[in-house]
C-alpha cells in the first residue's frame, strides 16, 4: 500500500541539471553479495518505523530485510539499484512494475522463517511482516513505482539520493512499457513533499489507514507521480 523513504535530496533540480562530472558514485543493478550491506542500510533508515510499535533491535530487523531481499523474485517484476561510492554501498533503491499475467519462475532462496524467529521471536516476526504487507503497493499498467529508497547517514546531503532518483528515471524512460514514476510518502513529511514538487512529482491522492497509524505511526500516505519525459540530464560513472 504505501512506501518506505529515507533520503537526501538536494535543493538542486533533479530534472533539469547536470550531476557533478566528478562524484565516484556509480548506479548499478544489486547483487546478492550486497545483500547484506542494503539490508543494514535499510534497517537503519526504516527502523523508526517499525521499532515506533516494537521493540526489535535494528540487527534482528536487517536479518528479516536480508532474508527478504534473498527470497523477492526482483528480476520477475521490478529491479534494485545499489549506490556505491569506491565499491562501498552508500545507497539502494527498489523499482517495481505490474508483471505479466504468466510471469517466468524465477529461482529464489526460501525465507530461513526459523532462524529468524529464534532471533527475533514469534510474535514479533509477524508484526514486522504485518508491516511489511501493509506497505506494499500493486502497480498500475505503465507505472514505475519506486518502493523504497535509502542512503547512508554519513552520506546525506551529497546528492546520492538526487542521482538514485535520476537512474530511476531513466529506467523507466529506456523500458517500453513504463510510462510514469510514482511513490507514496507520508502526509506529515511536509519537507519530502516539497522537494518531491520541485522534482515535478504531483500529488494524485490521499489515502488514510488505522492500521499503519497504529503500527507505524503514519495515518496518511499521499500518493505521488511524475510522467515520463526526456527532461532530464545526467552523468553516470
């Protein structure tokens, strides 16, 4: 239903101005090695959230995203992207499309569902997947949706954020059947919400929910979408 957004996007127009020649950030497709490494980063950036109704430890909480990202068919229906900054991960970012109605097997580990509830315990493994499955959204035809993105601590503020976003943006220009980026972002994110604007993202609609207010902390998700369009200029290295 709604995202997960943790990021650093600068005041400079994502859309419409050049990255800097000599930033050594590169935007790749993940590989599993760095599993480990965006499910902490993860963690980090989203623990808040999930610790606001549980006491789970961010360690216990990047076990369950690594089991996740080890067992999510990405390459079926979307695609993630790591930041690395001098082979070091500094970022990730999650895209996700409607698949076809007959989508091809993909081989994926199983979720190791008992260790992880000998380390984070019963009750509290299924609050954390609860959460997990209240946050989902199913894209539309031609939507690109970005479910979530996160960026280092000590590398906020250098417009990683800014880039992952560029590379979104042209992924979906160069797929056929993508026509638009979208994200959700909580309604009391004033300041995400406005740097979203200016990257000429508009608000669709707004969706209240009891339950991730209750266990999240946020009642109202905006909905927000960017068409596709060629006005974009960027540097990749």
């Amino acid at each position: 239903m709604s995202h997960l957004f943790n990021t650093d996007l600068s005041e400079t127009n994502l859309m419409n101005s050049r990255l800097d020649q000599t930033n050594l950030v590169r935007i790749q497709p993940i590989t599993s090695e760095l599993y480990p490494a965006a499910a902490q980063l993860m963690a980090y950036g989203f623990g808040h959230k999930f610790q606001k109704s549980s006491s789970i430890s961010t360690a216990d909480l990047a076990l369950v995203f690594e089991q996740l990202l080890l067992s999510s068919p990405h390459q079926a229906v979307g695609v993630r992207f790591a930041a690395l900054e001098n082979d070091v991960l500094i970022g990730t970012m999650a895209l996700k499309w409607k698949g076809h109605e007959i989508v091809r097997k993909v081989d994926t580990a199983p979720i190791q569902w008992w260790s992880m509830r000998s380390h984070t315990g019963c009750w509290r493994l299924l609050h954390i997947m609860s959460c997990i499955h209240l946050l989902k959204h199913e894209p539309e035809a031609g939507e690109c949706y970005i479910e979530d993105i996160v960026v280092h601590p000590h590398r906020q503020g250098k417009g990683v954020g800014r880039q992952l976003l560029a590379r979104a943006q042209q992924y979906m220009l160069q797929t056929k059947q993508l026509t638009y980026l979208s994200l959700h972002v909580a309604r009391q994110n004033q300041k995400a919400m406005q740097m979203y604007e200016r990257y000429h993202f508009r608000k669709q609609n707004s969706t209240n929910s009891l339950l991730t207010a209750l266990l999240l902390g946020e009642h109202q998700w905006n909905y927000m979408t960017r068409k596709g369009d060629n006005n974009i200029e960027t540097a990749y290295v």
